[in-house]
C-alpha cells in the first residue's frame, strides 16, 4: 500500500492544541495514567477499584468513546540511563562493578527479557451531526463548521473530560494528560514499529505552507501488507486476537488481569461506547414481551429456561431505570509481534489460553479484518468492529487497568519485580517521611546478601554515601576489600574504647538525648537479668548522679570511673550498691578497658563494618556497646550532614531489651532525618520488632521500608496479625523463592505500597556480596593462585567463569 492510501484511511485532523479534532469533526484526548497494583490487595480493595471504574462509565454521557490501551514494551533505556547517571561520579574503584551491572541490564534486555507496560486512555466525543441530510444522502468527510460551534463543543468536551479525569485521580491513578507530541509519538510507533525502534521517533511538523503534510500523512511512514491472517510491518509480523465470547456466567473484578501476565511483548486495545439507553430499553421491553409470551406457553405448561431469561430481563431493565448500570458497546484485541511465524503461533495460543482463563471467554485470530481491526484500534480512534454488548459492571470486570508499582522516582538501586518490570528503590528518596528501615526474614533467607547487594547499588551514587554496618558475623568482609572499606573487630582484646559521657565538642552538659544513651547504658550494666529495668526513683537518683558528675569534670569528659566515684560518695546506700557493680565495668578490667576510657573509634572511610561477634559470648557488653555505637553513629552524621548516612544494624532487638535503651533507639529513629540519615534494623524473627505493642506503636511509625524475606515454620496467623497483612499478601510471602545463583525474592512495603522484588545478581557482584563457605573457598584458591591479583581482578575471575557456564 502507498503512504497516500494509509493515510487517507485514518480519521485523524489536526491538533488543537492538545486536542485531537478528528475527520467527522469529533474530538478526543488522551491521558497517560499509572494502572493500580492488585498483585497483593485484599480483595476487597479489589473490588472497591473495579466499583469506582463502573461507577466512571455510568458517569459518561451517551455516545462518549473511551479506549484503554494497556502496550507491554521492552523499551528500559530511559530507566537504565537514569540509574546509570546516579553513578558517574562515582569512585574509580567503583567503575567496574556498575559497568558489570549494567552489561546485564543491557544484555537481558537486548534479549527482550524485561517488560515495561504503559497505560494510556483516550476519550473522543460523539460526532455532532451539525446539518440535516436526506435518507439517501452520503455524509460529507468532514463538515464544515462555525467557530462558534466549535468552541462550545470543545467547552462542553472539557467539562466532560474533567470529570473523568477527576474520576481516574479518585482510583490512584494520577492521569497525565498527552500533549500533541506524546500523542504523535504513540500513533507514529504504532504504525511504524519496527522503523521507530531503530531509527527512533521523528517531531511532529505543524501543517503549514510550507509543511503541506498532513498528521496522518506524517505517522504512515511505513508499508503495511497483508497476508491473511497477518500484517508485515517493516520487519515484524504482527496478528490480532480479538473477544470473541464473553465469560461464561458471572464475572468478577480484577479478572482480566490475567492478560498482563503473559510472558511476551504485547498490546491490549479496549474500546467502549456507552450506547443510548432509552433505545436500548425499548429493546429490552421489547424483549421482554416476547420472553414472557414463551415462558407462558400453552396452557399451564411454562418454559423454565425463558422464565430465568425473563427475571434477568427484567432485573436488567430495573438497574437502567434506576441508573445504577448502563448499557455499553465494548471490544477488546490484542496485537502481538514477532520476525517468525512459529513464534506467533506459540504467541497466539498462549493468549488464547489466557482468555480462557477468564470465565471461559474466547477469542478468535483474525484474518481477513485484521487490517480494518488494525485502523480502527489505532491511539484514540475509538471504533468498533466486533463490539459485543455489556453491563458496565461487566465492563469494569473485563478492563486491563492493572499496572505494577515502580518505586521510587529516583533509580539509585534498581532491580526487577517478580513479573521482570523494573523497579527503583531510592532509601533517602526526598518524597518520603523518613529512611528507616526494617529487615527480617529466617535463617538462610539471605538478608546479609540482599543488604550488601542492595549497598553495592547505593554506594554508587554522588555524593558518596557513608554506611556504616554493626555487623554480626562477617557478612560484608569481601564488600570491604572491594570498596577500600574499613573493619573494626569488636573483642575484648581489640583495645577499643566507647565513652558513653563523650559530649560533642563545645557542649558542657548532656542533652536530654544523651541523658536518656547514658541512662540506657547503665541500666543495662546495673539492672539484674531477670529485670526489665530499674525503678523510677534510683533512674531519677542516676540522672541527677550524671549531672553531678559533668559539674565535677568541667576540664574534661567524664569517664565511668568518674561516675562510679559519684556513686560512691552519694547519700543513697541503693547509689553506693550500684558504684560496686561498677567495679567490674570500669578501670583495667576487661569490660573497663572498652567502656571506662577516652574515646579511640575513627570511622574514616566511606563503608565501614563494625563487627560484634566478638562479643557474643558477653551479651551484657555487647548489648552496651550497640547502644554506644548508635549514639557515636548519630554524632558522626550530625558532623557531616552534605551526604546521607546510612547505620545497618544487626541484631538490632539487642537495643530494646532495657526501656531506658528502647526510648533511647526510638529518639534516634525519630531524629536521624536531621542529619541526612537512616537506621536500617535487621533480625532473623519478626517478633523482635512486635513482641511489644510498646515497641511495634513506637517503631512501626517511624519506619518507611520493610524487607521481608523467606520466612519458614512461624505461625503464619500471628504473623499476619502482628504485621496487620491481608490473605493475600501472606499468600505473596508464602511464595517468596530463592534459586541460589540466580535469584532470590522479598517482599517490600514502603508505606502504603507493596511489591515482590526478585535480586538477580550479575556475576561480579554475586562474587562480591557472597557469605556462602563453598563459594568463600573457591574465592581463596584463587588468590592462592594469583597472589599477585587484586581482589577485584580474582572476583572478576570468578565472575568471568561463571557467566561463561551460564
């Protein structure tokens, strides 16, 4: 066919700014909009959305047109460039893990493993016939008209486009209307898919004396041939599955999700009209008499099956005098491309087998009327071909507006979903409330992997981060060689000291903070084992002991021993029993040598790990010096506040155990945003942050992001009442895989919004983040083979081998 003859098929004008003003002087508009994500909502969420989408096409006037697009693409390149400009000014040592990073993104989606749908709804008014023919007369192409009249219809399209648009932002969809370029773009890719992929998209040219081409004239750029049941398309060849039979019975909402789960690129058309009503319940009534003359019958004999076609006539005639249903044309094609026929057949029959799904719909691959099929469903055209006619509520039911939530705006750490649509986490994301952060899952589930993982990424980005890990067994050792990073091994012998009465530098007298870490610290020294804390008078008592002690010591900080002498001299007997059991807390012993002494921690690199297990064997001191940690942490980002400051702590219940270190961590999670901040807490049982509705109404509050990975052998009620989920998020958890050496799933919540993440790892970085010993020995046979070798040059090795198993 001839560009000349494409063109002159479609009913296109012109644009009116960003309105289109079609050929039968009609006019619509389009919107972009961000479908909602149902993969773990209650089903009652579910179906309050479906309600609110009935309840917009009932609002439609008679003759409006909607079409809802919903066009699976493989296109990631904007997302990809996007993440990969969070990490150009990132350190030398860092240049080749992101480039290993992004080699997979590219070669994965160069293989058209990624899918990244778009949503689009376009409305067209009804065409206002403006002059009166004769029986016989031919309407005109296009009609001229005032502009008068053409500015009351575009006034009165308006009022109606806002109430839609009203009604889209009350579903969370946050529609964006398209401006006459976004519009051409979508028309022009449609039309020319295989030439807008490799040679991109051109502008649109305003129609003017010089530019004589026409907006149609200027999408038709490519040849579409016909070949039965299939178009040719530049390179690709590309068929139409349309509805062929609606569900059997009832329908339900949410039920044509199952058409975006399909494991290829793909584009679902849905076009409805709401027809005129009067006309249709003259037919009903129509219908109707003529039903109930036969479920009379002859004599006393009645007709069982048209006594039931009779309720539902009936039933249906009540809700459309009622108003609470509408009687509406609706058609639903979907298009699907491929370079082979083999692999559209394999196409076809999956798509068939998805309709199925629905209810027992079916659909049918056209043939002969792919190509008008292919006119009428082209961005905004609105037209119908093989229309079947439905309630709005079945209509909602049957609609494709499902869509995956995609994180946050800004891609510092980007992955891909369950479904492979990427996802962006942003942990200082600007947007929201704070960045703190949960992360639990059971033993084996890889909680030290994904976080490493998810550090490799955020490392990356300018300014550079400082994170700072209070670790628990040596998880990000290898993550440290890589980055330059420093470790502090907590032991009694690693002649480390925390002074829990250091004041940062000017200040005198503690703050209320500091009085509630030091409060905290010593109740966790003093309190006995079986006690949850000490009694409010001797913590009174303690805290005036503390000032009493800074007034003593005004040329310098106090030290425990310090303290302790306070105590000592006290009136209080319950004061002097607590100054001795400091003596094994202070001087040279082997708790004094960490804790009763000056101050000797620098954290003077980007990332570093402070680890703990040392101390496991004395959980009395362990316990202190997580405390300490958090609070020498604190200070650490309140002296730099230019760049965020991320604190990982493992373990991290240990800090709520005493009520005085429970108000004290929970200060810090409230405050740490000051200082450009956040606390990520992570445990192997969930029961550690929600034993206490004390700590679960204090933390919960305060915290943005939750990590649940794998859990195994809980009590799976308890943990959806502790963790307030639905039936169908625990169902999502219960799912959460891991494939060591490809994948491994968790579930993220991030304020209202929910997501199953999958991590798949490239090669360099598994090599890096790895905690496993098969893999921690193949890591140093090869540096015993090349000793010579950098760390990075021996986990590039490795990651070489791997991909060439793979």
């Amino acid at each position: 066919m001839s560009n000349n003859t494409l063109a002159n098929k479609l009913p296109y004008w012109h644009f009116h700014h960003d309105y289109m003003v079609f050929m039968d002087g009609s006019l619509g508009l389009g919107f972009k909009i961000n479908g909602a994500d149902i993969s773990s909502a209650s089903n009652e969420a579910i179906n309050n959305l479906s309600k609110k989408f009935e309840t917009l096409l009932v609002s439609l006037d008679e003759g409006m047109k909607i079409q809802l697009v919903y066009d699976v693409k493989a296109n990631i390149e904007s997302i990809l460039n996007a993440h990969k400009s969070t990490s150009t000014e990132s350190l030398e040592i860092y240049k080749p893990i992101s480039k290993a990073r992004f080699d997979q993104f590219e070669e994965i989606a160069n293989d058209g493993g990624f899918y990244n749908p778009d949503l689009y709804i376009f409305v067209r008014s009804q065409h206002r016939q403006l002059s009166k023919r004769k029986f016989w007369q031919k309407q005109d192409h296009f009609e001229q008209i005032t502009q008068e009249s053409f500015q009351a219809s575009l006034f009165y399209f308006e009022r109606q486009i806002k109430t839609i648009e009203s009604s889209l932002r009350q579903m969370n969809f946050n529609p964006s209307r398209l401006n006459s370029e976004q519009w051409f773009k979508l028309v022009f890719e449609y039309f020319n898919s295989d030439r807008s992929e490799r040679v991109g998209v051109p502008n649109l040219r305003e129609f003017s004396e010089i530019n004589q081409q026409s907006f149609s004239s200027q999408v038709t750029l490519t040849d579409v041939f016909v070949d039965n049941d299939t178009l040719r398309i530049g390179n690709l060849l590309t068929r139409c599955v349309s509805l062929k039979t609606l569900p059997e019975g009832q329908t339900q909402a949410a039920m044509a999700e199952i058409l975006t789960k399909l494991p290829f690129h793909y584009k679902i058309v849905q076009t409805i009209k709401v027809l005129e009503q009067k006309k249709e319940a003259d037919r009903l009534q129509v219908q109707r008499r003529l039903t109930n003359s036969m479920a009379s019958g002859n004599g006393h004999v009645t007709d069982i099956e048209s006594e039931s076609q009779l309720e539902q006539i009936e039933g249906l005639i009540r809700e459309l005098l009622e108003g609470s249903e509408k009687l509406i044309s609706m058609e639903t094609s979907i298009y699907y491309s491929a370079k082979d026929k083999e692999k559209l057949d394999q196409m076809g029959d999956e798509i068939l087998k998805a309709l199925r799904q629905m209810g027992g719909c079916e659909g049918v691959i056209e043939t002969l009327p792919t190509l008008d099929l292919f006119f009428k469903n082209a961005p905004g055209v609105c037209d119908f071909s093989r229309e079947k006619k439905v309630k709005s509520s079945n209509a909602s039911h049957l609609t494709t507006m499902f869509d995956y939530w995609r994180g946050n705006k800004k891609p510092v750490c980007l992955l891909p979903n369950r479904d492979s649509v990427l996802f962006s986490i942003d942990p200082f994301a600007k947007e929201l409330p704070n960045w703190n952060g949960l992360i639990f899952g059971g033993s084996g589930a890889g909680k030290s992997f994904t976080i490493s993982q998810l550090m490799l990424q955020f490392y990356g980005q300018s300014p550079t981060p400082k994170i700072v890990w209070i670790d628990n067994g040596a998880s990000s050792e290898t993550l440290l060689d890589v980055l330059d990073g420093e470790f502090i091994n907590l032991n009694l012998d690693s002649n480390i000291c925390l002074n829990m009465f250091d004041l940062p530098k000017g200040e005198k007298l503690p703050s209320p903070t500091k009085v509630k870490l030091i409060l905290g610290a010593l109740e966790s020294i003093i309190k006995e084992d079986d006690s949850n804390g000490l009694p409010k008078r001797d913590k009174a008592l303690l805290e005036e002991a503390i000032f009493l002690t800074y007034n003593r010591c005004k040329e310098k900080a106090p030290t425990l021993s310090d303290f302790k002498e306070t105590l000592k001299s006290h009136s209080n007997k319950a004061l002097k029993d607590y100054a001795e059991i400091l003596y094994s807390w202070t001087g040279q012993t082997a708790y004094g040598k960490m804790l009763d002494g000056h101050t000797n921690i620098q954290l003077s690199k980007d990332l570093v790990t402070i680890e703990i297990k040392g101390l496991d064997t004395y959980p009395d001191l362990q316990n202190v010096f997580l405390l300490l940690l958090t609070d020498f942490i604190k200070n650490e980002a309140a002296n730099d506040l230019k760049r965020p400051y991320l604190l990982i702590i493992d373990e991290a219940w240990k800090l709520f155990e005493t009520k005085s270190g429970l108000s004290f961590t929970l200060e810090a999670y409230r405050t740490f945003r000051k200082f450009n901040g956040g606390i990520w807490c992570i445990s192997q049982n969930y029961k550690d942050f929600l034993s206490s509705q004390e700590i679960k109404n204090a933390i919960f509050p305060n915290t943005t992001s939750i990590f649940v990975l794998r859990q195994r052998k809980i009590d799976w009620k308890d943990f959806q009442e502790a963790m307030d989920l639905n039936d169908n998020e625990i169902e999502v958890i219960k799912s959460l895989e891991i494939v060591k050496g490809k994948y491994s799933e968790f579930y993220y919540l991030q304020d209202e919004n929910r997501a199953v993440l999958r991590l798949t790892p490239d090669p360099l970085s598994y090599w890096i983040c790895t905690s496993d010993g098969h893999d921690k020995s193949q890591i140093q046979d090869l540096q015993s083979q090349f000793p010579n070798l950098s760390k990075i040059e021996i986990l590039s090795k490795l990651a070489n081998k791997t991909k060439e198993a793979s």
